[in-house]
C-alpha cells in the first residue's frame, strides 16, 4: 500500500513539474515576443530621429543660423 501512495506522489509530482515546464516555456516565448517588439520600436525610433536630425541640419543651414555640425543635438 505505501508503494501505491509513493508511486502517486511521483506522478503527481512529474504532472507539477511539466506543468510548470509548459508555464516557464510560455513565459519565456511571450518575453521573446516582447523583446522582438521592443527592438522593433527602438530601431523605428531610431530612425525617426536620423530624419529629424537631418531635417534639422537642412533647415538650420537654410536659414543660416547655428552650427551646421550641430544638428540633431537639441
């Protein structure tokens, strides 16, 4: 009788472990996810800020004012 109660607490304890597996595993994906989509944001963010900082630099040589090797610092 005790072997049955030790073989069910082996099981119930292998059907915890994979059940926090598949847990850990979805967590894990969604974070990759996530990560993906941040460096998605960050590189569109990037480059909005080179078109601005040239923008920047064309308009501050037309008209004439500030340091043309300055532009994109503000």
């Amino acid at each position: 009788m005790n072997q049955h109660i030790a073989q069910k607490t082996i099981e119930a304890g292998a059907v915890d472990l994979a059940a926090r597996l598949a847990e850990l595993r979805t967590e894990w994906a969604e974070g990759q996810r996530r990560l993906d989509m941040l460096d998605a944001e960050r590189a569109k963010t990037r480059d909005t800020l080179l078109r601005i900082g040239g923008a920047i630099q064309v308009l501050e040589e037309l008209s004439g004012s500030g340091d043309p090797n300055d532009a994109g610092t503000h």
